[in-house]
C-alpha cells in the first residue's frame, strides 16, 4: 500500500549476508532519485531506522514479500544470490550484482556475461567513489535497453523449460534406475 506506482528498484542482499549497514547505505546513496521509488529489504539484523537518510519515496522494511515487487521492479538490486538472480530472471528484471561471499561471483559473473545486468564489486562501495560507481551502473541499467532485453529473453525460455517439471522429471528416472520399478510396475 505503500508504493507510489512510480517505476520501482527493488534491493535485498539476502537472508545470509544482510547486515552490512554500510551496504544498505550506499544503496540509499546511490538509488534514490526523483522521479521513481526504492524498496531496501535489510533483513532481520539492522534497525531500519539507522539507514538513511531517506527521500519521501524510499521504503525500508526488513523482509519485503520479494516475488510480488519484483512483478513490479525496473531494477532488482541484489547481492547476486543464485535465489533472487533467479526470481528477477523469472520476472524479466534486470540488476545490479553486489556479490558478497560464497557463490555470488560466480552468479556475478554469469548476470555482467548475459547483459542482464551491472557488478559493482562490495569493496568499492566503502568510499564516495564508490557510491558514484554503483549510481552509474543504477543508471546504466535503467536506461540501456539492452538489460532489460537479455532479462525478458532469459525470463522467456525460463518460462518454456518448465524447469519445475523437468526437475521431478530427472529426480524420477534417477530414483527408478536406483531402485528399479515399482511392484506395480512389475505387473
């Protein structure tokens, strides 16, 4: 109830890694503007009044129902988690990756290879240069058609594979090569 219906950046570093406080500020820094709204899922660690400070059009929560904004979203800005990488790919939402740990380069990697969006690295984001870079590439995918094109592509054949189905396709043949057919199948 809360959004204003200007065009909408959704930003989450995940459950795991989200209570970097600095992060959370840089976004602010750099995603708020005129003209459109910010949604900042913290997570459960921070106190959400200690982020800002905020324009009139920025939202801070600590967990956001994540798959109804990013129907929504222009932008997703994430921490380039394989979960949210996904789900704005299944939306058509285009980002920019913040990786932090574990496999998050490496979903970097893959989001900057398939143009469906921008990677600031973390490090660059403890200075004011940083904060400039991680606005610039805001920007850049905002408006350069060409990640919010690679987004819908992927959405689309996300959307033809049927990846749910293919999934419990592969489990059953696996556990029937293991275990063999079934009494019934017997007969």
């Amino acid at each position: 109830e809360k959004l204003t219906g200007e065009p909408l950046i959704y930003a989450s570093m995940g459950t795991l890694q989200n209570g970097a406080e600095r992060i959370f500020e840089a976004i602010v820094a750099a995603a708020q503007a005129p003209g459109r709204q910010l949604v900042l899922s913290i997570g459960k660690n921070l106190d959400p009044e200690k982020i800002g400070p905020l324009s009139a059009n920025t939202i801070v929560v600590k967990s956001a129902p994540q798959l109804e904004l990013l129907k929504r979203a222009s932008l997703c800005i994430t921490h380039a988690g394989l979960n949210t990488a996904l789900e704005s790919l299944t939306a058509g939402v285009p980002m920019v990756g913040i990786p932090v740990t574990n496999d998050q380069p490496g979903v970097g990697a893959r989001i900057a290879h398939a143009e469906t969006g921008v990677v600031v690295p973390l490090k660059t984001l403890a200075s004011e240069l940083g904060v400039q870079k991680l606005r610039a590439a805001i920007e850049t995918v905002l408006h350069d058609a060409t990640y919010r094109e690679s987004a819908r592509r992927i959405q689309q054949a996300i959307a033809r594979t049927n990846g749910l189905r293919m999934a419990a396709d592969l489990i059953d043949r696996v556990l029937r090569e293991a275990v063999g057919p079934t009494s019934k199948e017997k007969s």
